[in-house]
C-alpha cells in the first residue's frame, strides 16, 4: 500500500507570503526580507497567483476547490525554518477529494485517489559543503510557495507509483502550474508504504521515505523499503513507524515518523481565513486547456496515431501542438507522427527545447520526400540544416545538390545505359532471378550520382525488363 505525498513549487515571481524573488540560484541570502526571515512584527500577505496555480490544479485533477480555507501553523525546530514554524494548511486546506487515472503496468488503467491539495511555503536550504566543518543555511528559498499533492494509499507497487508520479508532473506542467523541475528543488516526494498479508483487511505499519532525487530513485527507495519491511515481518519482529532517507542508494534510519500532533497545528493568527469566489474558480475551469489524456485519445481518433505513439506527441503540450501544426499543414498524419518523434524529438535535445524548424516548413520538406524531390536520407540532412538557417526546404536542398532527379528522359537514358553495361544480368532478370532487379537499381543509383529517383528508376527497370 502506498501514498504519496507531493511537493510542487509553484510558478510565481514572488513568495508566498511576501514580495521576495523565487529566482534559483541567486546569490545566498539575497532574496529575503523580514516576512520570510520571520523577524518579530512582520505580517505574511498571501500570495494571489499561488492560490490561483493551486485551483488550477486542483480542477485538472477533479478535486473540489473549497471557497473558504485557512492557514495554520505547523511547529517543528530545524535550522532552516527560522520561525520555528511553516504557515501551511491542515484541518481546512484549499482542495479535497480528486482523482488521477494512470496506466499501471500491472493493472491497466486504475484511477489513483487524491485526497487532499493543499497550500504552504518552503524552508530555506541547508548547506554541507560550503564550509568545512559547518553547515551554512540559505534562506532564499525560504516562503517559496509551495502546493503540496496527497494521495490515497491506493498504488499497489514502486512501478505504479513512478507512474502516478510522471502523469501528475505532466498534467502540472501542461496547466503551467510548475516547472517541476527535480535537480532545482521544485518537485520532492515523499512516500509511505505499508505491507499486509494476502486476505488481511487491516493496514499494515506505514514507513517513510524521503530525499529522493529522481522518480527512478523513487521507485528503487520503495522497492527496498518494500523488501525490507517483508523481511522483518517474516522474521516475526515488529514495524515502528520510521522515516528513511534516500538520499544515497540505499535507505538510512532518520527518526521516528512524525503524525500531526506532533506538529501542534493552530490556526495561523496573522492570517484571514482564505476566501475565493465561486466566480473565480469557474472562470479558472473555463480557462483549463486540454489536458494529455484527452489529448492522446483524440489522436488516435482524429490521425489515427498508435496508442504507444500518442503518449509520445502528447508527452507536452507544445509537442504536440507542433504536431497537429505540421498536420494542418498539409502533412501526412502517419508520416508527420514520424518525423516528430525522430528528427525534432532530438533536435529538441540539442536545442534546449526550442522548435528551430517550425511547422510549415517541416510540412514542406515532407511533401518534398513524398513527391519524390527528396530522399528519406536526403531531407534528414536538409532538416539539420533548417534547424540552423531560416531559408525554405527546397532552397535548401538545391544548395546542398541533393535534389533528385524525375525527369523521365534522364533517368531512361541512365537506365539504358546501365542496361547496356550489365546485359547478361539484364538477361538473367528476364529469365526469372527476380532478386538482381536490386543490383541493377543500384548500378542506375551510382551512374546517377544518387540523384535519380528510386522508385521511378525500379518502375522504369521492370518496365524494360519485363
């Protein structure tokens, strides 16, 4: 049985509960300011847009927004909360009640349980390495505002959870919600697992698993957590509740695992309860845009893409607008789909995410390689140089001398000539070894500089054979 708790920095310029920068990686300390440094008389504002990317979210996963909700302190001790306390919410948070249908690899589509969103702000970062025998605290991120995502214990194995885990980062990336960006801190997880037995209907013990850098390690930490909760129990020893760290590969004891008294929540006394219109979260679901799963069914209904396919073109939002664009077009859906997840797929890798050959023109060069202008290996290399100049593909291509030649007088005069040559496999062909027809287009290919067009020069070979 396991639940996951979700950490998601949300896309705003300032903090949560003051008008300080969430840049990453700013000089430390720099991004602070007597509201997020908790210096007495400091009074926290909450922040408009975070509540908004909250709603936003919480209507892409079905919840219900609740109009009234309310802060409140959680107090724990740690060098990086220099309050004393984190302003989160607890018995009233924003969102309750949702649902995310995933692809488990063991049990097709199940729809994971969301059981609450919620709204707080971030602690600020301890430092380790910085200097030697020290550790140093940056208090930049300190009141970053942050949306935390619980689920129900409804996933039944690590695989399933990593698959919890990227759908959900889609959707919030698709609603512009988070980066959720894992190596800046913007997206961390946080799961509990719970073993029982066949048959048993009582849950079992709940162990915690922290600090993981990777949804990979997240599935690696819970497999191990899994095995070794298995393993005592076979034992016949007990399960305490325990919080683990994972921030190496293999699973450290770190203290015993808090439950909410321990944090004596109380309403946040410097806050108002939080109101939203009804009006406002209507307009927020009006606003949402189509969301990957609807986006792959209509795929595969509207283009006739593969299952395996769409879950490709629809991996963002911007890929697959670009597809459907080289669709409009005037692109073959098929070999469009293609192309997309070939060529621009990688030059996005090189290009740090930017489409530096825009639609129309890969619609083009498409329509050049089924018109017989270009070959497949051909207009692979035009496209590389698309993505570095703004010229059109056919200009390209003629200045690159790889233009095939169609004039049907050429290609018969490069096939007699090649027939004239090779006469006893000519008249092989003609008594029947089928099989040499690829030695001679391949004689015409050479004699032509690999510019004649193949398909018509096999047409024209069978006609002058057979």
């Amino acid at each position: 049985m396991i639940g996951l708790e979700v950490h998601v920095q949300l896309n705003t310029r300032t903090k949560m509960f003051c008008g300080c920068s969430t840049t990453f990686g700013d000089e430390p300390n720099t991004n602070v300011c007597p509201v997020c440094l908790g210096l007495p008389g400091a009074l926290p504002v909450a922040n408009r847009e975070a509540v908004r990317l909250a709603m936003r979210a919480a209507l892409a996963l079905d919840s219900t927004v609740h109009l009234r909700s309310r802060f409140a302190r959680k107090n724990y001790f740690y060098p990086d909360l220099p309050k004393g306390y984190q302003i989160s919410q607890f018995d009233r948070p924003i969102a309750t009640m949702g649902s995310l249908e995933i692809r488990s690899p063991d049990r097709d589509a199940v729809a994971i349980g969301i059981t609450r969103l919620h709204l707080e702000e971030d602690a600020g970062k301890s430092v380790h390495d910085r200097l030697p025998g020290m550790t140093a605290v940056d208090f930049n991120r300190s009141g970053v505002p942050l949306l935390e995502i619980v689920s129900e214990p409804d996933l039944r194995s690590p695989a399933e959870a990593r698959a919890y885990l990227g759908a959900l980062k889609q959707i919030l990336q698709y609603l512009d919600v988070s980066d959720c960006s894992m190596e800046e801190g913007r997206l961390r997880v946080d799961a509990n697992l719970s073993v029982r037995r066949v048959g048993e209907r009582a849950l079992g013990v709940k162990q915690e698993v922290k600090n993981m850098n990777s949804f990979a390690a997240v599935e690696r930490a819970l497999e191990q957590l899994h095995d070794a909760q298995v393993a005592k129990l076979r034992r016949g020893e007990k399960l305490e509740l325990t919080t683990f760290s994972a921030a190496t590969d293999e699973l450290r004891r770190m203290r015993g695992k808090e439950e909410s008294h321990d944090y004596r929540y109380f309403p946040e006394p410097d806050l108002p309860e939080l109101c939203i219109e009804e009006a406002w979260v209507a307009a927020e679901r009006a606003d949402l845009p189509e969301l990957p799963a609807a986006i792959r069914q209509r795929l595969q209904l509207e283009y006739g893409v593969r299952p395996n396919d769409a879950e490709v073109l629809a991996g963002t939002r911007d890929l697959a607008e670009y597809y459907e664009s080289v669709t409009v077009a005037g692109a073959d859906p098929q070999i469009a789909a293609h192309w997309v997840m070939g060529s621009v797929l990688q030059d996005l890798k090189e290009s740090d995410g930017v489409f530096r050959v825009d639609a129309e023109r890969l619609a083009t060069l498409i329509e050049l390689v089924g018109d017989g202008t270009l070959s497949n290996q051909a207009a692979k290399r035009v496209f590389s140089e698309l993505a570095r100049v703004p010229d059109e593909p056919h200009a390209v291509a003629a200045r690159m001398d790889l233009l095939q030649v169609v004039d049907e007088n050429q290609l018969s005069r490069w096939v007699d000539e090649v027939l004239e040559q090779h006469a006893d496999e000519a008249a092989r062909v003609r008594a029947g070894e089928s099989k040499l027809i690829g030695f001679l287009m391949g004689q015409v290919m050479k004699a032509s500089g690999r510019k004649a067009d193949p398909k018509r020069v096999e047409i024209l070979l069978k006609q002058r054979l057979g």
